[in-house]
C-alpha cells in the first residue's frame, strides 16, 4: 500500500529542496534538479542542482551501498550508483524528504509523516558527505549483471522517480523505503529474485541478503567482502577531489 502525500509549501531542509525531474527519450535521458552539492570543514556548502544528460546505452554497471544507522546497526540506509563508459557515477538514493524543522524518524515513519524522493546525485554529495562530515561507514558493493540488465533496471528507476515527482508518495519505515523500492527494481528485471524477508525488513544485513542471493560480485567469504567493501578509508579526505569514484573503488579485486 502506497499512499500519496499532498505537498504543502514549508520550506524543506538543506539537500531536499528540489525533486528531480526525468525526461527520457529513447536512448537519451535529461535529469533536471540532479544534486552536486559541495561541503566544507567550516560548516559552509555550495547548494548546486544541476542538468545532467547521458544515453542510457552508455551505463555499464551498478553498484549496491549500504549505510548502516549510528546505534541501530540493524537497519541501513541503502542506495544504488551507476557507472558510465566515461568514468562518471549518478546515485540514486530513496528518502524520506523532511522539512527544515523535522529530523528523520524511524517511528513517526511507521506513521506516513513524510513524503518520499529519489535523490539523484553526485557520488560526492551522496557518499562522501556520509563518510567526511556524519561519520557513517559506507559499504560498496559491486553487482551482477549485464549491461542490458543495468540499462533496463536504470530505466526502471528513472521512471519511478518521475512518477514520484508528478503523484508524491508517503514514506514508511516497512512499506515504502529505501530497501522496498529497490527491491521492487530489482524484481522488476529479476522476477520474483528478492523476497520479502530479513534483509529488506532489517536493512542493517541486507548486504549479506544480497550476497546469499548472488547479486554481489565476489568469490570471497562474506566477512572478506564485507571488510574489502567498507570505503571510509579510501575516502578520507578526498570528498572534493574529481578522481573520488575512482579512489573509493581502488582496491576491488
């Protein structure tokens, strides 16, 4: 059950403004509202949207991160990041869209409180303001599957976030999140592949959900790929460099 939220004019708080906007014709897709904010040790941003337009015939793999919460390790926060033949990254992140004077909830959630976006974003708005300035681990997963896959499921998400943004959606903890809208991308290529279960209920494991169903890309144990996953480390201090993707995928086998 999905239910539609009617938007009020309230200011929103910093990163949740704008809604992105999606025309895709054909091959070709424009993305209006695409977030490429910068942050900086002093407190300071740069509060930058942007137009982006590719071809979708050029994204040639996806990737699967997973934010576990600070305190509640059981449940995460987790997003999707494409992979162009040029070397960029476009993230898609499902959110509760919270108001300025709101902070995110996970019981006012189970009470339709907010309405839901995809965030569509810079990998160094996306991740590296998680690594450098709220102190989450972030764990990169690279996923199985061929490029006409990825194509399709793009597309899938693509679609979905446009209908987002002209019928606004309610966010819910359980029903409408992060980790069920992407299940319902994948299943939309995959039929029937992902479950309801433990790893989309408590989206703390829903690495290793993914790993036992084998999306993830890996001949390792799941502790190994976890450890080799966590890209803190590879991103200190490098939120605003322009080789960013690239350092946080630098020691993938």
């Amino acid at each position: 059950m999905r239910r539609l939220f009617r938007l009020t004019e309230r200011p929103w708080k910093l990163g949740f403004a704008r809604v992105p906007r999606v025309r895709v014709d054909g091959d070709h897709v424009q993305i209006d509202h695409f977030r490429d904010f910068r942050y900086h040790r002093d407190g300071s941003h740069e509060d930058s949207y942007a137009r982006r337009s590719f071809m979708i015939s050029h994204v040639r793999h996806v990737d699967f991160i997973v934010v576990p919460f600070q305190g509640a390790s059981h449940l995460a926060h987790t997003m999707m990041s494409f992979g162009f033949d040029d070397g960029s990254q476009l993230v898609v992140s499902v959110e509760a869209r919270l108001r300025e004077s709101q902070h995110y909830s996970i019981w006012k959630g189970l009470l339709w409180s907010y309405p839901i976006m995809y965030v569509i974003a810079d990998e160094r708005d996306a991740i590296g303001h998680r690594t450098e300035f709220r102190g989450d681990d972030v764990y990169l997963y690279g996923v199985h599957a061929t490029d006409e896959e990825v194509r399709q499921f793009l597309r899938n998400v693509l679609e979905r976030a446009e209908r987002l943004a002209e019928r606004p959606e309610r966010y819910h903890t359980v029903l409408n999140n992060c980790a069920t809208n992407i299940r319902d991308h994948v299943n939309s290529i995959w039929p029937g592949r992902v479950p309801w279960g433990w790893g989309v209920l408590f989206s703390g494991r829903a690495d290793c959900f993914a790993y036992r169903l084998g999306f993830l890309k890996s001949d390792e144990t799941f502790e190994t790929t976890r450890q080799r996953a966590r890209i803190n480390d590879l991103a200190a201090g490098h939120w605003l460099n322009d080789q960013f993707s690239e350092l946080i995928r630098s020691n993938r086998v």
